[in-house]
C-alpha cells in the first residue's frame, strides 16, 4: 500500500470530444489507516484493531498484571475476583471524528454460558467501569471469546490504563423486583438518637453497625408517621441520604408525637415489592415548639441603683417557664413586636432558674455608659429553649430615658399620661406642660411619651429623617430613595435587604441586588446562562435553556440539536477500487471514510453538507479532546447544581466525568464529594 494515498485526494476525470470540447467532474475522498495488533499473554490472546485518520503513529500493547480479588464492580455490593487481567497501553487516543470501527477480542479458557463482563479503571484508585457493549461468546477451539467493537460514530478509542474480565456482566446484575439475584445491604443503622430543639424541630443522628461494609449502592431511608401509636408508612420514603449523611432535621408542630425509621437499603426488592434492608431502628419523639402555656407577665418599676437596674415581675401560668430573661432595645417596637431577634443578639440577660428578678448594669445594656432611651421587655424560657414574650399590651414593658438629667421617658401605648406635676400652660395640648415638653410643638392628635415627643418628633438614628417616615428607624442611612435606609451600593436595595451589599446589582431571584448583567431577573451567580436575557436555567445540563429546550429532560450523554431534543445518528463504510493506466494492471485500496467524505460535491451542497455535520458530529458532553491546558481544578462558584433535601447543592462536574461536588449555598465555593 502507498502511504502517500493516506489523507485527502482529489480524482477529476476529464472527457473531450474530436471537436476539442470537453468536461470535468472531480471526486474528493479521505484514506484512512488500519491499525492491527495480536498479542499474546498468559492464558490469554488480545486482538486491538483500528481505522483511523492521519499520519499520527500508533502503538497499542498489553501486559500481564496480576488478577484482582475482592473488588467491587460500580454500585454492586458484592465483591468479585478477576479471571482475565492486563495493562493496555496505547500512544495516541483519538477522538470519534478521527476514527472508523475500533475492535477488542479477548480469548480466555472459560464457560461460555457465565455472565462474563469486561471492565476498565483509568488508574490504579480508580473505580471499576463496566465496558457497556463487551460481548462474550463460545469460541471455535473451546473457551470464550471476549469481543468489544464500536464504529466511532459517537465515541473516541480506547484509553490505556487495566483490563479485567469478572463473572458479572454489568451493574444491573441482581436487580428488579424479585428474584433470586437481590441482596441486601451488608449492614444496618445502629445508634439512632433524638434531640429536641426549639420551633418544634427535632433533629435524628445515627451510625452504622459496621461502616467498612457499606457499598456504593448504599443509601439511607428515612420513614415517619405521626401520632400516637402510630404505624410507619413504609411504601415511600420521606428522605434519602447517602450514607456519608448521618443526621436528619424534622420539623412538625408544638406538642406533636412523631415516630421516625431510618434504615439502609440499595434499591433491592423482595417477591413482595418490599425494600431490602441491612437493618434498621425507630425512635418516638414529641415536638416542643413553644412556651406552653403561655404565661401572663406583669413588670414593675424598675429600681435603678448605683450598683445596677433591678427588674421585678410577677407571672401566671408559669408551668413550663424554666427561667427568665430580659431584652433591650432603643426601639419599643423591637422588644414588643419582634422579641425573638433580639435574643442570642447580646440585648438579652437571663435568670439562672424561675426566679422572677433579675439584676443588670449599664455595661451590660450599652457595654459602657448608656445615654438614650432604652426600652425593656421581660420574657420566658422553656427547658428545650422556646422563647416567649407578649406581643399585645405593654405591661411586661418598662423604659429608661438614660439622657442627662432624664429618668424615666416612659413606654408609648397610645395615649398620654398626665399626673399632678404636669400643671401650668401646655401650648401644643399634647397632655405634657410646656415647663416638662421637650418638644414644645407636637402635631395636634399624636400620642406622645411622658417627656411629650411624638414619634414624629423623633430621630432615633441621627440621620434627618425622623422614625414616622424612616423606613429605617434604627438605621443610619443617606438614601433619599429609600427614605433614610443605608444603601452602601447605590442599588436602590437598602442593606439589610441587600445579599451584595457592597455591590451594584439589580437581580431578584433567587438572591436580592447582586449582579444581572442580562438583567433577566436572576442573578450571575446563579444564572446557567448569564449573557441570555431569554435563558437562566439548564435542567438537563444539555446547554440548551429550558425555556427553548424542547426536551428538557435529555438524558446526560446525549448529543442534541438546537432545540435540546436528541440528534439522529449515521454511518458509514465505502469501499472504493480504481484501476489505474500506464503499464499498471491493477491495484485496490480499502478506503474507510467517515459519511461526511463520501462523495464530491459542488460548493452549495459542501455549505448544507457541513452544517448538517455540526449537528450530527458534535462531540458528546464529557469526550476529552487532546491533552488538557490549565485545566481548572474545580467548578466555578457561579455553576448552579441540583438541591438536595438534605440541604446541600450537589454538580457533577466535569459533566459526565463521575466526580461530584458540593456547596451549602449558592455563590459559595464547591467541595468535592469524597465517600
């Protein structure tokens, strides 16, 4: 054979008449290689073919390697021993548009009708691949032939690395609904806990009796049912987990009893459709999700003294008060309406048992000398830690003015109290004489405390604009949009508000002011498609956005088409034979084209011909092409994955590579997932 034929030639046949008139066609084609090689181990024969383009030389070999015990295959329980084992070198792998039919035939002593499977691992810590395709059949002399082909329609060639024929064909061994082949888990949950948390949460812990023999089918199931003697639904799990997660949160209501079975499976069924465990246990539970009853709270005047602050109270109801505790803020609203976000916030002091005084200093309250108004709210504590406090009335309330001079502004409840020292002239009516108003000229109608300001009148946080229009009473802020709310970004989105506080953003979902640059609504960090004002979300990982995505539950691996929908495949094979003149008799090539180079074509037909192969021939997600430069090391932040009910966003990442990894929230940095 000529190799100089090998790459693309070109035939043009010209015809001309005795008038000298003539005309010409041409014929374009690819010669391609046939790569072969037999190689011979102990107790086995290897056969690799391959048809592939190029001048690139090529070197496939094999090697003896010692066999393989106890290994497991995939998701498969069970651990299996080798039969046939090599090292399969190769020089160059190629990519499926630089090749035709690549063949594997392996020859071993052996019983045709055992379910015999071929399997790959990269490396030596890599897991076994089963070699979907590999076929086995008796062989003519005796024994069994191993035969793997594929045409590279959609794949590369083979990578180097270990070859290993096991008893088992493939994943699948074992399964369905039924059957001799099922098996359980090798082991069960042990070790299940309960703790009760506030909010009527009740978070679940456990072990395993022997972790070493969970396998990679493995995951855990988690059953309730709710009620008193209860019986657990077993037909569907509530939650499944990997084995790696060993605690679980349920969140019912205050008084509640829950009855919660976690066990592990692996997707295995008996006869009668039910999961097969390696065992499991159950716990009974009783949500606490407030201080019940609630009790009634009356405050007294507190007794201020160098030494301290004393409050003292009296209380009804008080069965499952376990102690006590005192908040403060400089907004009544804050202490009266929203109790709960000020505790665990450092505003709060706390009894030792149910003793209903309680005794703080102005270090305590203002972490030095306090010199504003403050506002005071007693509430209770139960043993498991619910919190309450009333949110109607304000007899559990008192304040204390500490400004210069003042003692006691008192608490805002909707009217004004007037008392035998306020006598004398009060020019703006508001119940407070004008030798004991502060703030001579209240609005007609406004309740006022007893220094007689309104709110009004008032500026809690210093920054022009008083508490009646500030959308941000406690807040300093310069925004004249958002009417005196700190906007540090100039978003429009005040602070609080602000999930990118420091940074321009006009997103709203699902984070609120971050970068939008495709101004679609979603932010950066979470848009699959950050450039595409029409596009910001790709279920499938198929590239094509859901909202053009015809089919948007494509299966990973799969080419598809503009509209995401799965692309038809071709090939082909030409032999062609040319006769040639000038003394030589004859001569035939085997040329092995792809469809793609099959015949001549003019220029119009070549432009329709090559955007069809666009389609046809695009690489499927995951095929590696050539060596890999300054691969990056792991996903971007900006990546979105799937939520999982156990909290966590998981990606795999490269797509189809296998690898998995995780993060807790969006637009953090990504974990690998390590079993």
């Amino acid at each position: 054979t000529d190799a100089s034929w090998i790459g693309t030639a070109r035939i043009t046949a010209t015809v001309t008449d005795s008038s000298g008139a003539f005309t010409s066609n041409v014929l374009v084609f690819n010669v391609w290689n046939h790569y072969t090689n037999d190689m011979t181990l102990t107790d086995v024969t290897i056969s690799y073919s391959l048809v592939f383009s190029g001048l690139t030389p090529l070197d496939v070999n094999a090697t003896d390697v010692a066999p393989y015990t106890l290994q497991q295959l995939g998701s498969i329980t069970a651990a299996f021993d080798s039969t046939v084992s090599f090292e399969m070198t190769n020089s160059h792998i190629f990519g499926h548009q630089d090749i035709g039919t690549e063949s594997l035939t392996i020859a071993f002593e052996g019983d045709p009708s055992t379910p015999w499977g071929l399997w790959y691992k990269r490396t030596s810590d890599s897991p076994w691949e089963n070699i979907v395709g590999a076929v086995a059949s008796a062989g003519n002399n005796g024994g069994v032939v191993m035969t793997y082909t594929h045409d590279g329609g959609l794949m590369g060639s083979l990578n180097g690395g270990t070859y290993a024929i096991f008893d088992v064909a493939s994943e699948e061994v074992g399964g369905g609904s039924g059957g001799g082949g099922n098996y359980p888990p090798a082991t069960g949950v042990y070790g299940l806990t309960a703790t009760i948390h506030p909010d009527a949460q009740m978070k679940f812990n456990w072990g395993y009796e022997d972790d070493s023999l969970l396998g990679g089918a493995d995951f855990v199931a988690v059953y309730t049912c709710t009620g008193v003697g209860c019986t657990v639904d077993m037909s569907t799990p509530v939650f499944t987990t990997s084995p790696t997660l060993m605690a679980w949160t349920l969140v019912g209501n205050d008084g509640e009893s829950y009855t919660v079975l976690v066990q592990t499976e692996n997707g295995q069924y008996d006869g009668s459709g039910n999961a097969l465990t390696g065992g499991g246990q159950s716990i009974t539970v009783i949500a606490d999700g407030g201080v019940t009853p609630a009790p009634t709270i009356e405050a007294n005047s507190p007794i201020i003294e160098d030494t301290g602050i004393t409050f003292t109270w009296t209380a009804t109801s008080t069965d499952d008060v376990e102690h006590w505790m005192v908040c403060w803020s400089g907004s009544q609203s804050v202490v009266q309406d929203s109790f709960d976000s000020v505790v665990g916030d450092g505003a709060c002091a706390e009894t030792t048992d149910s003793t209903t005084s309680l005794t703080v200093t102005e270090q305590d309250i203002c972490d030095g000398e306090c010199n504003t108004n403050m506002f005071f709210a007693i509430g209770a504590k139960d043993a498991t830690g619910n919190v309450y406090s009333p949110s109607a009335g304000t007899s559990h309330m008192s304040a204390i003015d500490f400004s210069d001079g003042v003692v006691d502004p008192g608490v805002i409840d909707g009217g004004s109290d007037s008392d035998e020292d306020n006598v004398g002239e009060d020019s703006d009516g508001d119940g407070v004489t004008d030798g004991n108003d502060i703030c001579p000229q209240t609005p007609i109608g406004e309740s006022v405390n007893s220094y007689g300001c309104s709110h009004s009148q008032i500026d809690f946080d210093e920054d022009g604009w008083n508490d009646t229009v500030d959308a941000c009473p406690l807040l300093w802020g310069n925004s004249t949009v958002l009417n005196g709310c700190p906007d540090a970004d100039e978003d429009q989105v005040s602070d609080p508000e602000d999930d990118c506080p420091n940074t321009f953003g006009t997103s709203t979902q699902p984070t609120v002011g971050c970068p939008d640059d495709d101004s679609d609504g979603w932010a950066n960090a979470n848009d699959s498609f950050p450039f595409d004002a029409n596009e910001w979300n790709d279920a499938d990982g198929d590239n094509i956005g859901d909202n053009a995505d015809q089919c948007p539950n494509t299966p990973l691996d799969i080419s598809v088409g503009r509209d995401g929908c799965e692309l038809s495949e071709e090939s082909s094979l030409l032999f062609y034979s040319a006769v040639g003149a000038g003394g030589i008799a004859g001569a035939s090539l085997l040329f092995f084209m792809m469809p793609r180079m099959m015949r001549g074509m003019n220029a119009e037909e070549q432009k329709d011909r090559m955007k069809w192969d666009d389609q046809v021939w695009q690489e499927p997600k995951g095929m590696p092409m050539g060596p890999p430069v300054e691969a990056a090391s792991q996903p971007e932040p900006s990546l979105t994955g799937v939520s999982r009910p156990d909290g966590y966003e998981y990606l795999e990442w490269p797509a189809a590579s296998g690898d998995w990894w995780y993060r807790s929230g969006a637009g953090l940095d990504w974990a690998k997932w390590e079993q």
